[in-house]
C-alpha cells in the first residue's frame, strides 16, 4: 500500500488540476456573462394569448417560444423573453410595464386589449393605456423597435363597440409609426380546430399560426 508521502505525491497534480479549471473558469466569466448581456432580448409583453395558457408546455409551445426557434433557425441572435401574463388587461399592463422593463428591451412586441375588449373597456381607455406603455418602453429605451399586435371581437360586442375597439389597433400604429401585425390570431380565431374548448385560447397548431402571423412583420425589423 502507498505510504503517506505517496499519497501526498499523487494528489498533487489532481490539486494543481482542480486550480487550473477553477482559474480558467473564473477568467472566462466575465466574458460568458458579458456576451449574455450583449444578446439583445425581444419582449413579448401581453396576456393568456402570449403566456400560452391551457398548453401542455407553455415555454416550448407558446408563440414567442416559437419565434425563438424560428430566430435560431434564421442565425439571429435575439433572446426571447415571454412577459405574458394570463387574465392581463391594458390597465394592468400598464402597472407592470416598470417591472418588466427591468430587462434591456431591444424589440418589444405589445400584445394587450383583447381582455379589455372581452370586458366591454370602453377603447378610448384602453387606447391610452396603451400609448402609455408605449411612451414609458420610448422614454427608458429610445432606440427600441416596437411592435404592436392588432385584435378584434366577435360582433355580439356590438358594432359600434367592434368598430371602435378594431381602429384603435392600427390607429397606435400609426401614431407613433411602430410595425403592426394586424390580428395576432389571423387564420386561428373562430377556427375550432386549432383552439382549446374554450374556443379562445390556441392549441399548439393554433399557436404555429400565430408565430407565423408574427414572424413577417418582426422578421424585417432585425
């Protein structure tokens, strides 16, 4: 058997080992974290629709983690970041905007008002709730883009009601001259097949549908 000084011997090098790699670790740190911090993050700020509610697997199923691989498919490098919130309304968007903007917003994708208009929010209020998010995400980031994704209600709401809540969409577009996707559930809304049994919320096919509709307008703006 190896006598004490044997030992000693043959632990050094697993010590001088373990140093090295510890060492080599601690000097590449900062590079990792720094090269973390420059990956420039797309927000998708919005509600059940965005955090993928009744899915089996909301972080590989919903639509922005979709557009995450559709990004690394494409070599674009962007960080999805998904601040959607089930049961959100512009209001409470609005509430929550300073959390979210905690992170570095490079692209913010804003995908509020349908619970609004689900509730019958008047939509000039829900219009100003929206132009205040989009002047609190401008005033911390100027130089992010900003997307907003447009939606409309079911004629029961009334027409004048459906009218009124359908302009507002492109009417902040056009304002404050942000990419727009018309109607984030185009091709998917009304469609049984492709939505939960509440008939609101997608499945995952129903989702594919929604990166899609996402993807053309967010694809030019990277």
């Amino acid at each position: 058997m190896p006598n004490g000084r044997q030992k000693s011997a043959a632990v050094r090098p697993l010590f001088r080992r373990a140093f090295l790699f510890l060492g080599l670790a601690l000097a590449l740190a900062p590079r990792v974290a720094a090269a973390a911090a420059e990956t420039p993050n797309i927000v998708f700020f919005g509600d059940s629709l965005t955090a993928g509610y009744g899915l089996a697997n909301p972080g590989r199923e919903a639509y922005p983690a979709l557009i995450q691989d559709k990004l690394d498919a494409a070599s674009l490098h962007y960080r999805v970041v998904n601040a959607g919130l089930s049961g959100d309304t512009s209001a409470g968007g609005l509430s929550r905007i300073d959390w979210a903007m905690r992170q570095p917003i490079d692209v913010f994708v804003l995908a509020l008002g349908a619970n609004d208009g689900l509730r019958g929010t008047a939509p000039a209020v829900t219009g100003r709730n929206l132009q205040a998010i989009i002047d609190r995400v401008r005033a911390k980031y100027p130089q992010a883009r900003i997307v907003v994704a447009g939606m409309v209600m079911p004629d029961n709401m009334g027409p004048e009601f459906t009218k009124a809540f359908r302009e507002l969409f492109p009417a902040l577009a056009e304002k404050n001259k942000i990419a727009f996707v018309p109607f984030l559930l185009e091709g998917v809304g009304g469609r049984r097949e492709l939505n939960q049994g509440d008939g609101i919320h997608p499945r995952p096919e129903g989702h594919a549908i929604l990166a899609d509709n996402v993807w053309k307008v967010l694809r030019p703006l990277l």
